[in-house]
C-alpha cells in the first residue's frame, strides 16, 4: 500500500511530486515576455544596436573629420594664393573672386588693422579667429568655425586669416553646408537604424520565445499525462537543442522507471495469484469444517472456524486489493472505482477496530465532519484508513 507523505518522508523514501506542496505550474508558458529565449534575445538585440550606433558614430565622426581637414586644406591653398598677391592689389583680387561664377560657397573679407571693412563679403572681423602671418607656408594652420552671415544668410563657416605687411587682415572662409548635409544624413542613419536593428531583434525575439513556449506547452501536457500514470508517454523531440538534450535524458529515465514499474507489477501479480490459491483452499477447508463441527453440535468450535474464515476472506480481499493498485497505476482498470461516503468508511473502520481497542485498553472516538461524496476505490480507501489506524 502507498504510505502517506509525512510517514515516506520520515523513513527516506520516495515522495512523488503530486504528494508534496508544490508551485501551481498552470501559468507556465502565458507570459512571452518572461522566457530565457526573449530575455537573451533582448540582451543581444540592445548589445547589437549599442554596437552598430557606436559604429555609425565613429564613422559619422571620421567622415565630418576628413571634409573639415579637406575645407582647411582648400582655405590654406586660398591663403597661399593671396600670398602671391601684393598688397594694394589685394582688395581687387577679392572683388575677382567674388565676381567669378564658379566661386561656389567660399568667402572672403579684408579688413583694416583697426577692424574697419575694406573688401569681401564678410563685413564683420570674426571674433576670436587666430591669424597666421604673411609668408608662412599655412601647413599647420587649422581653421576655426563660426556662425557668420556673409550676405543676407546665417550660416556656419569654417575660416582662415592672416596679417598682411601692411597690417591689414585677411579672413578666407567656406561655408561647412556640405557636412552639416553629411553629419545630418549619418545622424538620421545612426537612429533609425540603431532603433530598426533594436525593434527587429525584439520582434524576432518574440517570435523565437513564441516558438520555444509551444515546446514547453508540449512538454508540459506530455508531463501531465506521466504524472497521471500514463508511463508510455514520452516528451516530444523535435531537434537538437537543449530542450531536446533535456526531453532525450527524461525519455530515458522514463523508459527505466516504466521497466522497473514492470518488474514490480510483475512480481506483485506472481506473488498475489500465487498466494490467493492456497489461501482460497485454506478458506475451504475452513468452511467444510466449519459445516462439520456445527453437525456434530460443537458450535463453539464451529463458531471459531467461522471466524477464522472471515479473515481467510479478508486476506483475499486485500490481495484483491493489490492488484486493483496495479491495474489503477497502468490507467487500465477504473470499475472498483465508485461514490465514496467518508463518514460511513470512518464508523466502519471505528467498530471494526472497536473490540482490539478495547482489549488493549485504548480509548477510541470518532469525531467525523461532513464531507461530500467522493469518487474512489473504497476498497483500497479502506486499505489505507486501516493502515493508518
């Protein structure tokens, strides 16, 4: 017989999950967002956007980098060629440049050694600019940016200057649209890409998990089934994942404890048939004697054979009972199974019990609450109450 939980866990044994106080597993697998997969998934899919939006940075940053040392490079050719030009033929070699249709975003402006505009169409002496002198090759001079307004627009310029030697001070300049345009374009890129990488990697993500959830959901129902004595059933394999490595070890497990099971099935049928026979003789032989003391008139002794039969007849029905267990534990067998009342199974046992206690001098009560029906083996209920009682 099954030994209550409390008695197996005290002796070592084996408890089987069902018995024990266990989490409710009904909610497995409801929340996507919840799974290792997704989690994972999610991880990676932020590391990737954080990588690739670095990467557009640094490429954002390099590009802007090489258009500013390729206007600076332009400016300081501008610088070299003014150079060539003296100084009262300065201003006229502005107007030059200004009238030539193919000037295109450059700008200039000559100013008086106290600030005063001479020439150009920046009117203004950028505040802050750093000057070079006349006659320096400019190879190591870098250009300042600055928000200026060379005409009737504000724009960012980049910008050079030198003092002349007549002290006068020239600005060269170059309008920075052309990588404004780039670094705008490389910014858009590195947003909506870094937010198209991140929102596609989360819905793969799920997607993912989605499918990893209806393989739990499988295993799960494949578990119920084994926890309700369907020791056949296998968990389903569908590839060669972890889940898969975890349902082929399960498998195996369940194939030795289905041939174990088996085993003792087996031996328990051996043992109850091949016990019931002599026990049915025995109940017999009980019986013919029973019939013949009480010709012969000795009703006492044939009252005692009675009595011995009825427990020949007890023994055989627990031995039923043994094999109704197996046959409940293969799901093959349900018709000992019927409408329970508890409390008529507890008065039964209490004055089936009642003469043994008194004859050791226990005092027994029976303090039963009512309970509803219940569908079982009243049998094997009855086995168990015994045993505990």
């Amino acid at each position: 017989m099954n030994l209550p939980a409390w008695v197996a866990l005290r002796r070592g044994l084996f408890v089987p999950a069902s018995s024990r106080a266990a989490p409710d597993v009904r909610d497995i697998g409801r929340d996507h967002w919840q799974t290792t997969t997704f989690r994972w998934f999610t991880a990676y899919a932020a590391i990737f956007s954080l990588a690739f939006m670095a990467l557009l940075g640094v490429i954002e940053y390099s590009v802007t980098r090489a258009m500013m040392r390729e206007t600076d490079s332009g400016l300081r050719w501008q610088l070299r060629y003014f150079d060539s030009r003296s100084d009262a033929s300065l201003a006229g070699a502005i107007d030059a440049r200004l009238r030539r249709p193919d000037r295109r975003d450059n700008f200039y402006g000559l100013f008086a050694p106290d600030g005063r505009w001479l020439a150009g169409d920046i009117r203004a002496m950028p505040t802050g600019l750093a000057l070079g002198h006349y006659g320096q090759s400019h190879e190591h001079t870098r250009g300042q940016t600055f928000a200026l307004d060379p005409g009737s627009v504000r724009s960012s310029l980049r910008a050079m200057g030198e003092i002349r030697p007549d002290g006068a001070r020239l600005v060269v300049a170059r309008t920075l649209s052309d990588v404004r345009h780039v670094h705008d374009e490389l910014m858009r890129a590195l947003i909506g890409g870094g937010l198209l990488c991140l929102t596609g990697s989360l819905c793969a993500g799920l997607v993912l998990s989605m499918r990893q959830i209806r393989r739990v959901a499988q295993i799960k129902r494949a578990t119920r089934r084994i926890a309700n004595g369907d020791l056949a059933m296998r968990l389903p394999v569908a590839g060669r994942d972890e889940l898969d490595m975890l349902a082929h070890l399960v498998n195996r497990m369940l194939d030795e404890v289905e041939r174990l099971m088996g085993e003792v099935k087996s031996a328990c049928d051996g043992i109850a048939h091949d016990l019931r026979t002599p026990l049915t003789r025995l109940r017999l032989r009980l019986s013919h004697a029973a019939d013949a003391m009480e010709q012969r008139g000795e009703a006492v002794l044939a009252g005692v054979l009675v009595g011995a039969r009825g427990e020949a007849d007890a023994v055989l029905g627990r031995f039923s009972a043994l094999l109704r267990i197996s046959e409940i534990g293969a799901i093959d067998r349900r018709r000992g199974f019927a409408s329970v009342a508890l409390a008529d199974l507890v008065h039964e046992l209490c004055e089936l019990y009642a003469p043994l206690a008194e004859e050791k001098a226990i005092d027994m009560h029976a303090s039963v609450a009512p309970v509803e029906p219940i569908h079982a083996d009243r049998a094997l209920l009855f086995e168990a109450l015994s045993n505990l009682l």
